[in-house]
C-alpha cells in the first residue's frame, strides 16, 4: 500500500509484523490531532509515538516489549511504565496480557485507539480482557522471558538464609530481677560483689536514664557487664589499700562513697 504525501511517497508494509511507515525521510507514525491535545509531557508522548511506529497494517495493534519502546522513545524503562499508566488513564489506548501455554504472563498487547475512550477506572491490568493466546508470528520477549523465569536454586548442600528482622530494644522492665542463672554466673565471675545492692543499683540507673542509651537489646548482658565492672572496681580497691604506704599517713571511710582513702 502507498500513500501520497506532498512529493513523497510513503510505502506501508503491511505483511510485516509490527510494520513501519517509511518514506525517503525515514520511519515515522501518524499520531491522532486528539492525542496532541491530552496534556502529555514529552516522555509520554515519545512512548505514545514510539508505539504508534510499531502498529501493524491497521495501526492499532502492537506487541513490543517495554525495553523495545523505552529504546526507540529514548527513555528509561521505568518512564515508559509510568507513560504507559498515563495514556491509558487519558483514554489513548488500552493493554491486555498476553501469555504462554503454561499459563505465565509473557508481555502486553497494547491496542492504540483512533479516538479517545472513556478513561478506565483503575490502572490495573488486571482489569483488562486477557488474551490466552500469543500471535503466532511473535516469540515471547527475552525480557519478559528473564522476568517470569524461576529464581536460581542454591548449589546442593547450602539453603537460602530467611531474611533477617531488626530486633528492636526496650526500657529495662520495672520488675527485673535475678535469676537462679544469673546468681550462678554472679558467684562465678563476681564474687566480691554484694548482689542485691548492686542490683538495686543498677535498676536505680536503668529506670532513671533517658534516651537511646536506657534502650538495650539484653538486659541480663547489660547486667553481667555492670557486675564486671563492679567486680573489677572491688579489686581495684583492694590492690590501692595493699599497697605500701608512706611513713605518717593514715586512711579513713569516705562518708559520701564508702572508699577508703589516704591522708597525710
């Protein structure tokens, strides 16, 4: 079929599938007066033109994949996604399913209409009348082929770890306590130590703390690492009173924090 245009003539394939329109200019689409006057922005019309140059003999049907389109249109795949909610919201065209035999989804039809049509009422696809069949002249997408293919399964002898959750920690409960466990860690790791005034002390410091450092993910660690120290002061103050002392010298109990000290 030809087409008379000025001093071109236009030559119009239509055995091919997906047929362009050529001429000495090159390809090109005709794109409906109506769809100039939809608001669209440049992207959205690129799409809307690029799929205009893959419509067949009647130039309404098409069947490219979205990187085909984003390629010829010059955007990104995820601009022609967007393009494509947004033309049919305007009533430019509507899209149907295509699938496989066994059932998987393996691209869109896109039908490309000569006037506009009432806008549908959700973007869904799955909205849309679905065909069951692909044209017979046209392979399934390799895109769409990588996208509906199964997830490779890990090598023999390894698993897949569960994805891993955020623990979240909490205030130090106002009822914590020790223990048989903890009392048995306590004689072991930190014998010099009073256990109920220590722990008195430290639910003192919990509860009256404020911010990120009063939230703990385990308050028995929490609590294990403050009898460490406990442990390691008690020490710490035993070494300092063994210690010689200078001639003339004498210690006495600090009233306010129950440690000896030195005086001259």
């Amino acid at each position: 079929m030809s087409v008379e245009l000025s001093d071109d003539t236009v030559e119009v394939d239509d055995d091919a599938a997906g047929s362009e329109i050529v001429s000495d200019l090159g390809a090109f689409a005709l794109v409906p007066v109506w769809v100039l006057h939809l608001g669209l922005s440049g992207s959205e019309l690129a799409v809307y033109v690029s799929l205009r140059s893959f419509a067949d003999g009647n130039g309404s049907n098409c069947y490219p994949s979205t990187k085909l389109i984003a390629g010829r249109a010059g955007v990104a795949v995820g601009t022609v996604r967007n393009a494509v909610m947004v033309l049919r919201r305007k009533g430019a065209l509507t899209t149907t399913k295509k699938f496989r035999r066994d059932g998987s989804v393996c691209g869109l039809r896109y039908l490309l209409l000569s006037k506009q049509m009432t806008p549908p009422s959700s973007d869904d696809d799955t909205n849309c009348p679905e065909l069951m069949t692909t044209r017979p002249d046209q392979e399934p997408d390799q895109e769409d082929e990588r996208a509906n293919a199964p997830a490779p399964s890990p090598p023999d002898g390894l698993f897949e770890p569960p994805p891993k959750t955020k623990k979240r920690g909490s205030r130090l409960p106002a009822g914590f306590d020790v223990n048989p466990e903890m009392i048995a860690w306590k004689r072991e790791n930190a014998p010099h130590v009073h256990l109920r005034n220590e722990l008195a002390q430290f639910k003192d410091h919990w509860l009256a703390a404020a911010g990120a450092s009063a939230v703990k993910l385990d308050w028995v660690a929490a609590w294990r690492t403050w009898m460490r120290r406990a442990e390691a002061d008690w020490v710490r103050r035993e070494q300092q009173q063994q210690r010689p002392r200078p001639t003339g010298t004498r210690t006495r109990t600090d009233p306010t924090t129950g440690h000896m000290r030195e005086e001259y």
